[in-house]
C-alpha cells in the first residue's frame, strides 16, 4: 500500500472496465427456402460462421465495440439459413495503462458481448424452425493476435537504420 509523507494512506485508482450499454446494432436472419429447408438433411449441414471486432473511441475513456458475427448453414448447394448481427456495447475503460487500452478494449470488451449475442442468434436459428446454433466459445485474445499479425505483414517494414 502506498503512502503519503505524513503516512497516510494515497488514493489508488483500481483499473475498471464498464458496461454503460449494450444493443443488436443489425441483425438479419433468412431462411430462404422454408418450408422445404425445416426437413433435416439426411447428413448435418455445414456451417460457416465469420467474426470481427471493431472499435472507436467515443471519449477519452468511452468506446464504441461493434461485435459483427456472420453466418450459414447449406447443405450442398441449398442455404438452409443465414443470419448477419451486429452487437455493440458501449464501455468505459478507466485506470488503464495506456498500452493495454487497446488489446482491453477489443478483447475485453468483445468477450463481455459475446455471450448475449450467442443468445441472439441461437434464438433467431430456433425460431426460424432448426435447432438453436449454440456457437463455441471465442478465444478473441487469438484474434486479436491474428489481426495484429496481419497488419504487421500488410504494412511495409522500414529498412534498418545505418
């Protein structure tokens, strides 16, 4: 614990991350070929989810998560259902060292989301006449690290210094 000079104790500001709000931006969901497509195929369908983080600052300490989850299920060349969400939260992150801020935000954040939007679109794929798509759990720390990657690899390294 840190103190003062004349000992007593110093006021620390414990790191914190705040949810002010959270909200389905976009959703969509089609089942372009019911009824027929409600009869299971006699093999399970193949299914194609996409997941990407975005974020903006809206403050010096609020952001703007935008968790966009994409997905289909076909069987052959038939698309059973698809669905397109966009799931925003909005968080206040304080105390943070300037240099986590960023990985806070689009791991932290998304990883707060996600749950409720699993929920959506398992709801969404039961109501339009299948199974709820339970979606595995997302390691959005090993995506943060891809996409760091890939925008290393996309960007030109400078040549080294003489």
């Amino acid at each position: 614990m840190n103190t003062t000079a004349n000992g007593a104790p110093t006021e620390s500001k414990a790191p914190g991350l705040n949810v002010l709000a959270q909200f389905i931006k976009d959703f969509s969901f089609e089942n372009p070929h019911a009824p027929q497509s409600l009869v299971p195929p006699p093999q399970p369908p193949s299914i194609n989810v996409q997941i990407n983080v975005t974020a903006n600052p809206l403050s010096g300490t609020d952001y703007n998560v935008d968790l966009k989850i994409e997905g289909k299920a076909q069987h052959e060349n038939t698309v059973l259902f698809s669905f397109d969400l966009s799931y925003g939260g909005v968080f206040r992150v304080q105390n943070i060292a300037p240099e986590a801020v960023h990985p806070v935000v689009l791991i932290e954040c998304p990883r707060l989301l996600f749950p409720f939007a699993r929920q959506i679109i398992a709801d969404a794929v039961r109501n339009g006449g299948f199974p709820p798509l339970l979606l595995e759990p997302v390691d959005f720390a090993a995506l943060y690290r891809q996409r760091l990657a890939e925008l290393q690899a996309a960007s030109p390294t400078p040549p080294p210094a003489a």
